[in-house]
C-alpha cells in the first residue's frame, strides 16, 4: 500500500462531481482490482470507527455507511446483496443472533 498517496482514500461514486459542482477539481484515479479491494477494507474499518464514535442520533445513518462497504467488499468477491443475506440466515439458524443479548464470560 505505501505506492498509494498517504492522504488519498476511497470515496464514494458521486463525491467528484459533487466537489465539481462546489468549485474545486478533484485529484482522482481508478483503483485497480487489488487496490480496491484493500481499499473497501480500509474503508471498513473507517466506517466502523465512525460508527463507533457516533451518538444514537447520528449511528443510523453511520451504521448504513458500513453496510454500503460490506455490499461493495461482497461484490467484489462475487457475491449479491442476496447470497449474503442468505450467509448471514444460515448461520443465525445454526449460531442465532444477538437479538436475546447474551453475554458469555468463559466456561466451567
């Protein structure tokens, strides 16, 4: 990754031409297959972060950023918005979810 500018990121499709549309020229270039994918990743974690740090208030909107990354890290390994969802309700039936709040401290 230290060929990639220190201070370039990731961003979502329509933020050059909303940078246009403000006055300014965007400094640009496409990822190529291996750039990308380590970008989404590093995306990701962004996006969780900002989760994180958000409010209840802001955390909808943060946490529909993270689900944007994961559909695009899912596609670019092939899979639909479908088949993931079909992953994830296999192993909710197998594992469950988190709906009961289980917290577990080891085991006897």
């Amino acid at each position: 990754m230290e060929r990639y500018r220190e201070h370039s990121k990731l961003v979502r499709d329509r933020i050059p031409q909303i940078i246009r549309e403000a006055g300014a020229e965007p400094v640009i270039h496409t990822a190529d297959a291996e750039e990308y994918r380590a970008r989404l990743r590093e995306k990701l974690g962004e996006e969780v972060a900002e989760f994180l740090g958000a409010d209840d208030a802001q955390a909808p909107e943060e946490l529909a950023d993270v689900l944007e990354v994961v559909y695009a890290l899912a596609a670019d390994l092939g899979v639909t918005q479908e088949q993931l969802e079909k992953i994830r309700e296999a192993k909710a039936k197998e594992r469950g979810g988190f709906a009961e709040r289980v917290v577990m401290s080891g085991n006897r």
